[in-house]
C-alpha cells in the first residue's frame, strides 16, 4: 500500500496496530529507574502529524508517558538555535557505538563526547542550554507546550526524583566532564536540570506534533523560524545516525527515518517535509529501544512507502 498525499494515514495505523496486538514478544520496561519499571509492556500507542497540525492516532496515542530522551531532540534544537555551530566544538556528532551511558569513550576523547544523544552529550548540551537560557528544563517545557498546545505536558517529579536516587553514573559522566572543562555549570544545578527534562509525561501526539518543526525544515508551529533549514538537516542527520542507541544502523536500516527514542519506550520519527511520528510501547530490547516502537515504524514506513531512502 503506498500513500499518496491525499490518503489519511488512519487506516495505516490501524492495520499496524492490529499486527502489533499480534506480536508476542514485546520487550522488558527500563527498571534501571525503578518509576518506569511498573508500565505494561503491552501498551501501545502511536500517533502520526501533518505539517498543519492535523494527527491521527490508535490505541494509547492520548496517553502520557515518559519522553525521557526523546526529550534530547529539542534540547539540541533550543540549544542549537541560540549558539549555532559553536556547540559542536563541545560534543561530537558521530555514533558512539557504546551504550548510551557508558563512560569509556569520555577519557579517550578529553571529555567531548561523541554526539549529543548519548548521555553524556545530552548533558552538555542540557548544560549549554542551562547557561543560555537560566532554566533549561523550563524552557524545553514551555517549547513543548507550545509546539503540542496542550499546557498539560508537565515534569513528573516522581520520575525525576526516582533517576535523582539512581543517578550515579549520570553524576559521574558530568562530574568527569566538569574536570575536562566542559561543563560550566555546578553538577547537582545541572543534575536537577536532565532529571526534570526527561522526567517530562506527554503522549504520542503532544510529542508528534512537538518534533514538526523538524519535518517543516526549521519551522515551529505559529510559523516562526526556530532552526535554519541546513540546522534543521543536521538535526534529522545526527537522529538518522545517533538517535537510537547503538542500534542506530539497525534502525534506519529497517525504518529509514531520522528517529529518536527514549528508555521510557516512545520514538519520534521524522519524514522531512511531510509528517512527523510517535510511537510509544514500554517493553525494551537490549540496546534500549522499544520493541514495538521499532516494529511499528517499520511497517509504517513499508506500508506508506515514506522514508527518507
Ligand atoms: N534519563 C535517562 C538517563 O539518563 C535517559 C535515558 C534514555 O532515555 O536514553 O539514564
């Protein structure tokens, strides 16, 4: 079946949704926080933007859940918009092939980390933010607010507290970090900043529509410019490469879209120029992407033809 831009993408997304009701395994929800170990691996939802803001959905597409770090898709854009290229003299944009927390890669390379979807380089940037805009976290929120328009996007301070309780390794990538002179903000100021901004509870469809000024070249929902178009291109490049993990090969390999997911299981996708998508399961596989997420992207982008390939 392959769309034309006439068609509506509903019955696309019911036809995945039934094939994924009938996918057994599904993955194992992140329990290395322990708030995000109780949701259902079975719940499902997904839902598809329009560059107008049109969104159609299926299953748990209204339902919040946490962006975690998908929430580093907009960071880099905020942080990018205000300082351009100089932030990539401070974290790299190249894929890591290590797991999304690993330390190892830090001393090699002088505290610059790879690509700034990794933890340590989402830190920076978080950090960067943080120094340019005096609230990182509450400025990403108000983005996402916007951009969503739903004022019910919000932090969730169980979450946050619950990573602040088991955020070791996250303290010490930033603590290692500060000692190399890449973090210019105290660690704990900083600390509290990530937590909160992956704390951040929005549904497929906040997060779908959130991630359009992406697949508008730049452009943000009220029609202001937040990107250039080649930053906006540079944005879905480093998704397309360093987005998922160190599955990122496999990802575009069978989904072929600039993708971002997070541990709390959603994944946003971007089709440049024509929609935007969320997907959200919480059952893991073990690099830290969502089973069904990553299944149901690859049907969507088999189905309707639409890929960037
Ligand atoms: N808050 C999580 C962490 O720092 C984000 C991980 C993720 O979603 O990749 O461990």
């Amino acid at each position: 079946m392959i769309m034309t831009s006439s068609l509506s993408f509903q019955p696309v997304l019911e036809r995945i949704a039934e094939e994924i009701e009938h996918t057994p395994g599904r993955g194992r929800p992140a329990d290395y926080i322990p708030a995000l170990a109780a949701r259902d691996p079975r719940s499902f939802g997904m839902a598809v933007a329009e560059l107008d803001g049109t969104v159609y959905g299926v299953g748990e597409w209204r339902e919040p859940f946490s962006a975690q770090s998908v929430t580093k898709v907009f960071t880099l854009a905020l942080d990018l918009a205000r300082e351009g290229d100089e932030l990539w003299e401070h974290v790299g944009r190249e894929p890591s092939g290590n797991p999304f927390n690993s330390l190892v890669q830090l001393e090699y390379e002088s505290g610059i980390p790879r690509n700034p979807f990794i933890n340590a380089g989402a830190l920076v940037v978080t950090d960067r933010l943080q120094t340019r805009t005096g609230d990182a976290a509450g400025t990403l929120l108000e983005f996402l607010r916007d951009e969503s328009g739903n004022p019910e996007v919000d932090f969730d301070a169980e979450v946050a507290a619950s990573e602040a309780a088991h955020g070791d390794r996250n303290a010490a990538l930033a603590h290692f970090m500060a000692s190399y002179g890449n973090i210019d903000n105290a660690v704990p100021l900083l600390l509290d900043q990530y937590f909160r901004q992956c704390s951040i509870r929005a549904s497929c469809a906040d997060l779908a529509l959130a991630t359009a000024f992406l697949a508008r070249h730049g452009v943000r929902a009220d029609g202001s410019r937040l990107l250039s178009r080649s930053q906006a291109k540079q944005v879905n490049a480093v998704m397309l490469t360093c987005g998922t993990y160190d599955a990122a090969g496999d990802f575009a390999y069978r989904v072929g879209l600039p993708g971002k997911s997070g541990v709390g299981g959603g994944i946003v996708a971007v089709v440049p120029g024509r929609c935007t998508l969320c997907v959200w399961s919480p059952g893991l596989d073990d690099r830290g992407n969502s089973v069904a997420g990553v299944a149901a992207l690859d049907r969507f982008t088999t189905l309707t033809g639409l890929s960037v390939f």
